[in-house]
C-alpha cells in the first residue's frame, strides 16, 4: 500500500473516533457522522446536499438551487421547500456543517466528501506516473477508483444532478484509462484485455478504449485479433459517425503491421524515445571485500561488457574445478559495469552442479524482478522467454548467469536484446553457445594466493610465518575457496599459528590426497569446517545433504535427523554459524550445491551404519506423506484415500486451519516432488506412488506444479513398471490418465487408465478400481460417449457405495459426473437433481474443495434448464473457492461457463470479458481444444458486440485447432466464418 493510502487509511479511522462527518456522492448520495449513517431526507433534499457539496464550501444562492433542483419549471412553493430541505438537513448534520448567507447556503463540513479523497488519490497517481514509479501509480490510480460506489448522484432528480452525473462518469472513465495505460506500461496486459474488452463493448465509439485494446492484444501475442479491432473501429466509425479513426489509432495499426520493437516493452510515462522501466532490479550479490588478483580477466571482461551496446553476448568464465573463484570473479566484474547497464541487473544460481535449476522456473523469477504479476506469469519456457525479452527490449540490463549446468539451460535466459548481455559462471566450457566469449579461469598463481590468504589472516602472522603460509595455500590447491575457508578459520582462532593450520592440513592424509586437481579439491577445502563439527552437527551436515529438494524445512530436517523441532533448530543454525548451510529464510536452510555435493560425500564415508543414510530419507518421505494425507484430509474430508495409503512411522504436521494446510502444500511442493524422483526405488517406491496421488488433485491442477508433477508420475510409473510393483505403478498411471484428460490428450488418457484398472485388479487395489472407473466416464463423456459414461458411473457408483470401506465423498463426484451425462442427454431435471444431491452430500461433510465441484455442475444442469440467474449464482460460488484453494485449471473452466451463460443470458460483453479471463487460467494447463472452444465462445460474444473482424480472427484460430484434432465442432466453425465473410 502507497504512504497515502496508508495516511489515508489512518485519517478514515481518526474521523470515525471522533465521529466526524463524512459524505459519499459516487454513488448514492450518503452521510455519516463516524461510523454511523444519517438519515438525509427525500431524493429533492439529497439533491440539494449534494449541490452544495460539490461547489467545495462555495455558497450557492436560491436561485441557483432553484435551478439546479428543478430547472426552469420550478413549484410555486420552490424557495420554502428549499429552506425547509435547510433546516431538516441542520437538524440532521448540525448548525455548523450547513449555513446560511448572503441569500444563500453553503456546506462548511465538508473535509471528507469521496469526490475529494479519488481527486487526491488521482493527483498522486498522476505525480508517481511523472516520476517513473508505476506500481504505486497503479495502487492510488485503483484508490480513486474504488471510491465509486455505483451511479453517482444515484436517483437523484434534477438538471444539476444530471450533468453532474454525466460529469461524474465521465471522469471515471478517464480515470479508468489513465489506469489501464499504466497497466501497458509496466507489463499488466494481460489482465487489462479482459476489463477493456468489457469497457470497449460498454463505450463503443471511444477511440482511447480501442488504442489501448488494441496495444494489450498485440503484447499478449494476439497480432491478428489487435488489428482487427481496429479493422471493426473504423467500420462502426464509419457507420455512426461518418469518420475515419483518429490518427492515433490509425498509427497504432500501422506499427502493429510492421511489428514495431517499440511496441513489445512498456514505455516510460511521457518518454516514447527511452523506454526506462518500471522496476530496476538490483539482484547482484555483494563483491567480496578482500578481491585479490584476476587483473586481466578483470579488464578483458570489463571491455567485452563495454561493447554491449548494439550487441547482445554470452560471456562465459569457466573452469573445470569447483571453487576457482568463477562467481567471485563474476559478481566483481558486474558491479565494475553497473553503470553500463543502467537499467538493472538480474542474478540466479542455476544450481548446475547439483539438481539443475529448471529455465522456467528461472525466468519466473526474472519476470517477477521485472515487474511482472504472477497472474501475466505464462506458463511454459517459450512463452515466458519471450515475454522476458519484451520487457528487455530498449533497456540496458545485465544478466548473471552463475553456475550454469550446459547451453541448453542457458539459452533462454539470454536477452535478446542490444544493449543487454549475459556474464556466465559454468563449470563446463560452452563451446556449444553460439557468440559467446569463452574465459577459462584456472587456479590462483601462488603469489595471488598468498596475497589473498594475507588480506584475511593480517599481515604480521603471514610475515612471521611466510613459509608455513605457503604450505597452507599449497595444500589448498591454490582455489580461492579453499583459501578463504582455511585462512577465515585461522582469523577466528588468535591462539593457532599459520604452522598449526600447516600442520593440521599434513596431518589429515585424505585432506592432501584430495587437495588435487578437480572436484576433490572442493571436498579438501570443506573438510576443514567438517572437521570442526561436534558429533551431532556432523551427522546433522551428512543426513540432511541427502535430499535432493531445493531447500528443506526446519520440520521437514527434523524428520529427518529424527529430533525434536528445537534440537534440529540448534543443530542448523550452528551450521550456519560454520557457512556449510544458508538460511533461505525463517524455518527454511539450503545447501549451496558444492557444499550438498560434498556433504553426501561424507555421508557415503563416515555414516554408521551405512544403512542410516537410507532410513534418513526414507523417515523425510514418510514426513511429506504424512503431511500432504493430514492437508488432503482437510481439504476434502470423508474420502477414503488417505486410509488407503502407505503406513508412515512419522506422525506428520497438524494445521490450525485449511487456509495454513494449503500454505504448507504449495511451499513444500517442490520439495516433495524431488523426494518423490529420488525416493522411486525399492522400498520406497510405494510410498512415493501415494505421495503424487494425494497431491494429484492439488498440484497437477494448479497449473504452478503441472510439468514437474506430471515428470514425476512417469517416473514412478517406469520404475514401478521395472520393479514389478502392481500397486505402485497402477496409481502412477491413474495419476497420468488424470493429467492427460486436463490435457485434453483423451486416448492417452483412456489407455493409462484401462491399464491401470488391470493394475488394480492385479493389487487389489480398492483405490484404483474404483477411481479408473470415475475418470473413465469423464474421458468418454468429453469423447461424447454418453452411453460409455453412463455405464462406468453405475460401476463407479457401487464401488463407493458398497465393498469394505464406502466412500461417501467420492461417490459424491460420481454423481456430479452422472449429472453431466444426464444433461448432455437432455435429462436435464435429473441433472440438476443429481448434482443437489451431490452437493448435500458434500456440505453434510465440510469438504469445501468438491462443494466447488459440485456447484460447477450444478450450475452446468441450471444454465441448461434456463435458469441462468441461479447458475451464476452457483458458478460465483465455485469460483471463489477455486480462487482460495489455488485451483487455476477450474477456476479457468468456471470462467469459460460463465462467459458461455452471459452469452445465452445476451450480455456479450460480460461474456467476453469472461472469456477473456479463461483464456488467461487455462494456458498451457487445459489443452489445445479447450482453448479453441473458449476462442469459439468469445468470437460469438465479440459478434455480438460488432467487433466482427476480431470474431473472424478468434473463429480462425480455433478452427485451425479443430481441424487439427479433427473435432466435430470445426463444422460450426466454418459455418460461423462463412456466415461472417458473406455479411
């Protein structure tokens, strides 16, 4: 929130204490004195109210309120009725808010009128927009904004009412506008097609709407529909007015055609010519103090960077062992070239040394340090990459790229635009990466190391004892980070001698035998902070450098040292003391990946007895599935699986509330689906199976998690598959189908799950058989199976109903699935039938999940019915829950029913704003034919709105999907293009 909101919001308290009088006229006219209302009178005496408190303290004579209440037929009693409006309004308001002068009257109170605060709050806007600062501008501009509340001056009588009201719109608008521009500019256009296809659709013949439509479509990738909303622009110009578009528009058409660069990235306010960008990242690491040596790569470095403008390169600084000192180099070199690259910097460990980080994930991150919301965050590495060099496009910003894996990882994070570059740590050569400038960083010459080693140990103990000095950064293999670790160890101890360090290093043979070329040489260096370990710290280092996530939690650590939460605590915060463990954050830690590296060293070498390391990770799996079966129970109570899955000897987390339960799901996601990769084997295998099938629902929905989740399942599968485990494999598969069917890839999905019933038979598997069943029905019905559908529901039905253990909930499902069926056959009393007594069941129950299910359906059996109101009023309700629980693939399928019941209900408008905001939920998570059906319905609506040319573009991108798939609905498609190019 902006300093003036927050003042604000402090001021609206103080006035409601002190009971203040405060009064509202966007909207309704309204008072209050504090938190109380006040009753105003009659619509006349509201409207007299309100005339003086919009002149701001200004006395307003009779005849002026004669004329503004009645205009120029008056009643013959028109100034008596005013002084009785007067005194009815002093009674009410008090002697001193309203008085009388001069043959007039005048409001003195009025301090806080609604009118005011948006001005101020529009005024402020338009001060952060002048100074570059676009996400406050943002806040205050949706401040002035939310002061409306409806019609202003609503029911209000009167020819002064009326202009003001038109007045009053009108600057709404504008403001509007002026929000929305802000939204373009810093990169928030996705979120605005969908609010300015509703304004254009409301202000058809405003030009302003249509520029800034127009320029959202183009940056949201949509080319063809932009230009054709400027193709339906000039058309209804044409026919309404009798004039072309203005120049304004007809230039945007113009840069859209030649795909204008200037057009990808936001502008700075009032600055076409320097795109300077909303936020400026700072995200280099601090240099270290004590940099010694490197002077010609310091400077050949520098001088490649200094090229940049016109230029976009890869510098890679590479060596082939760990620990040279390339980051150190890396973040040295940046910081000399910041102001070369004035519009920020960028940094990531790419983690390439341990578990690789993901390039999407990456460039998320990137997107967000740039100013992008996670809602215009698309899914997907292509996408994202190319929006990252959009927002890059005119700017001058440095990319440092630490700890690279390979060239694959590496491309598209690079910028592809002049005046970027991209300074790369790896310990590969990336002789595969077009354009870059290769750097092979070696170790340290002695002089170099002896020098560093100095500037951290002082320089009267190094002269006392140069030779010994020599000795230690010898047996360091002269690697920086050999170096440092050993002489910061010798500055904390004032008691050693540079001999006793010496001595130390000869004494441990494997510590000479590892002080070699490669990575041995980061294991010797790290030795000397393991060997200062107690016995319990030392274990704490092994066990927990095990698990491959990409941190741990303080909970998920004590699970697996097998302490309580306040002795792991102790165990990790010593570690980091020791710099062998980062705290990424409170309650979380995390390995840098040499140190992880090295730590599972240790664990291979010294855990007694050896089996431990495995009962380690096995308790860390048995702690996330716990978990995840506690939060899977919570949010959908009385289902029977999590009585179904693998017994755990770890008793798992408790949660206070859903709302924490979800928390600990989404922030622990990546680490259970890395234990989930790594724990595929043997023993575990099972138990890895339950933990992505309790999870299913939950991360492979949420659109966040879908690519890793649906990778994981394969895995499980295959290995399930290769270790001749039925039960394991069997719910791998159920897990796919499901994923595959989201997809939209219907026979993939229909084959895993027949094979997975045959696994279930094979297990008795009462979780599976009756599962498939469900999810079978689903796939026939979207394959327009009804028959099929029907007959696995009836099974479904009595596997939940009957056997050894019901299940209520699920049963529940089925019968909104069965609801589905009835309602594609037009049975659509039964239909709406099926799904109440789905969603009896589900609110008897408290599961709030499915209760959104249910009411999706119900709301699909109502619209088919005709009773669009209580479909709305039932989709609003799925909504709201799917948007709490971070369901993004059904709240975009909710989104898409509601544009679908708008359009039948004649509101195109709503239903293509609607359509818009599906089309945004369910990229890259629903499938290439839900995208086309969306396109289809927003075509319809956008016809029905005039916009013919951006239907034809919507119609044309869906039919190509059809025709692809060779879906029926392509007929329609062809039919409705036909119809529109022969009108």
């Amino acid at each position: 929130m902006s300093e003036d909101a927050l003042r604000g919001t402090a001021a609206a308290a103080e006035q409601l204490a002190a009971g203040e009088l405060r009064f509202a006229v966007l909207g309704p006219v309204r008072a209050w004195r504090g938190p109380e209302p006040l009753a105003i009178g009659s619509p006349q005496q509201r409207a007299m109210l309100a005339a003086l408190l919009l002149r701001g303290g200004r006395t307003a004579t009779a005849q002026e309120l004669v004329d503004a209440l009645w205009g120029e037929e008056p009643p013959p009693r028109a100034l008596a009725a005013l002084r009785t409006y007067a005194s009815r309004l002093r009674k009410v308001l008090g002697a001193e808010a309203l008085v009388s002068e001069a043959g007039g009257y005048a409001m003195r109170a009025v301090a806080h009128l609604d009118a005011d605060r948006a001005a101020d709050r529009a005024a402020a806007a338009e001060d952060a927009v002048a100074v570059g600062d676009l996400a406050d501008a943002r806040d205050l501009y949706g401040e002035a904004l939310a002061a409306w509340d409806g019609e202003p001056l609503a029911g209000l009588p009167g020819p002064y009412a009326d202009l003001e009201r038109t007045r009053l719109e009108e600057w709404h608008l504008s403001l509007q506008e002026a929000r929305l521009q802000v939204d373009l500019d810093s990169g928030h256009h996705a979120d605005a097609v969908s609010e300015l296809t509703a304004l254009t659709a409301a202000h058809p013949l405003r030009e302003r709407l249509r520029e800034l439509l127009m320029l959202a479509l183009y940056r949201s990738g949509r080319q063809a529909e932009a230009l054709a909303v400027y193709a339906d622009t000039r058309r209804l110009l044409a026919d309404e007015l009798g004039v072309d578009p203005r120049a304004e528009l007809s230039e945007l058409q113009e840069r859209i055609l030649r795909a204008d660069e200037g057009l990808s990235a936001p502008h700075a306010p009032g600055d076409e010519a320097a795109e300077v960008p909303a936020v400026r990242p700072a995200q280099l690491p601090a240099r270290v103090p004590d940099f010694t040596g490197r002077a010609d790569f310091v400077k050949e470095l520098g001088e490649l960077l200094a090229t940049a403008d016109g230029n976009v390169m890869a510098v890679s600084a590479v060596a082939g062992i760990g620990g040279v000192g390339k980051t150190t180099l890396a973040v040295h070199v940046a910081h000399a070239a910041r102001e070369l690259f004035p519009d920020g910097q960028l940094y990531v460990d790419l983690q390439g040394s341990g578990t690789p980080a993901e390039p999407e994930a990456v460039l998320g991150s990137f997107l967000r340090a740039l100013g992008t919301k996670d809602s215009d965050i698309p899914s997907g590495v292509e996408e994202r990459s190319a929006l990252y060099r959009s927002l890059l496009s005119g700017r001058r910003i440095l990319a440092l790229l630490d700890n690279a894996r390979d060239a694959a990882q590496i491309r598209p994070l690079l910028p592809g635009a002049e005046g970027c570059a991209a300074l790369i740590t790896s310990r590969h050569r990336m002789v595969d990466l077009p354009g870059a400038h290769l750097v092979d960083l070696d170790v340290m010459a002695p002089d170099e190391a002896l020098s560093l080693f100095t500037k951290i140990v002082g320089e009267e103990r190094v002269r006392a004892e140069r030779e010994a000095s020599m000795d230690v950064v010898a047996a360091c293999g002269f690697l920086p980070l050999a170096i440092r670790i050993a002489a910061s160890r010798l500055a904390a101890r004032r008691t050693w001698t540079v001999s006793v360090l010496a001595s130390k290093l000869s004494d441990e043979r494997r510590r000479l035998d590892e002080l070699q070329a490669g990575d041995q040489a980061v294991k010797a260096t790290f030795e000397l902070g393991y060997g200062q370990l107690t016995p319990p710290q030392a274990r704490a280092f092994r066990l927990l450098g095990l698990a491959d996530g990409p941190d741990i939690s303080l909970a998920a650590a004590a699970a697996m040292l097998d302490r309580t939460d306040e002795e792991t605590e102790d165990l990790l915060e010593s570690l980091v003391d020791a710099s062998l463990l980062e705290s990424a954050a409170p309650g979380r830690y995390r390995f840098h990946d040499l140190v992880r590296l090295y730590a599972r060293a240790c664990a291979e070498r010294d855990e007694y007895p050896p089996e431990e390391c495995g009962a380690a990770l096995s308790r860390l799996l048995d702690f996330y599935l716990a978990t995840a079966a506690r939060v899977y129970e919570l949010r959908r109570p009385g289902e029977r699986l999590p009585r179904h899955l693998a017994p755990t000897k770890q008793p798992g987390l408790d949660f206070a509330s859903q709302a924490a339960a979800n928390d600990w799901l989404f922030a622990e996601a990546g680490c259970m689906l890395a234990t989930v990769r790594q724990q595929a084997v043997g023993d575990t295998l099972q138990r890895a199976a339950d933990l992505l099938l309790v999870n299913q629902e939950d991360l492979a929905e949420s659109g966040v998690f879908a690519l890793q989740y649906a990778q994981a399942s394969r895995l499980v599968r295959d290995a399930a598959q290769a270790a001749n485990d039925p039960l394991a494999e069997g719910r791998a598969r159920l897990n796919i189908s499901a994923e595959l069917s989201m997809a939209g890839r219907l026979t993939e999905a229909d084959a895993e799950a027949q094979h997975a019933y045959l696994l279930g038979q094979a297990a008795d598997d009462i979780v599976v058989c009756s599962h498939v069943l469900n999810d079978r029905a689903i796939i026939a019905t979207l394959q327009n199976r009804p028959d099929d559908a029907e007959a696995y529901l009836n099974l479904a039905l009595e596997a939940f109903r009957g056997g050894r253990d019901p299940d209520e909930a699920s049963e529940a499902s089925a019968l909104c699935n069965l609801s589905r069926v009835h309602v594609n056959t037009g049975r659509t009393a039964s239909g709406v039938q099926l799904a109440e007594q789905s969603l009896a069941i589900l609110l008897r129950q408290g599961a709030a999940v499915r209760q959104a299910n249910a009411r999706y359906t119900l709301g699909i059996a109502l619209a088919a019915q005709g009773r669009l109101d209580d479909a709305e009023s039932e989709y609003r309700q799925a909504l709201r829950i799917f948007e709490e629980n971070r369901q993004q693939f059904w709240e975009g399928m909710t989104l898409f029913r509601l544009a679908e019941l708008h359009l039948d209900a004649r509101r195109p408008a709503q239903s293509a704003a609607h359509a818009e905001q599906a089309l945004a939920r369910l990229r890259d998570l629903g499938g290439p034919q839900r995208r086309a059906t969306t396109l289809s319905v927003l075509g319809k609506a956008l016809e029905a709105l005039g916009q013919h040319v951006r239907a034809r573009a919507c119609w044309t991108e869906a039919l190509a999907i059809f025709e692809e798939l060779e879906a029926p609905e392509a007929a329609e498609l062809r039919g409705l293009l036909s119809t529109a190019v022969a009108a």
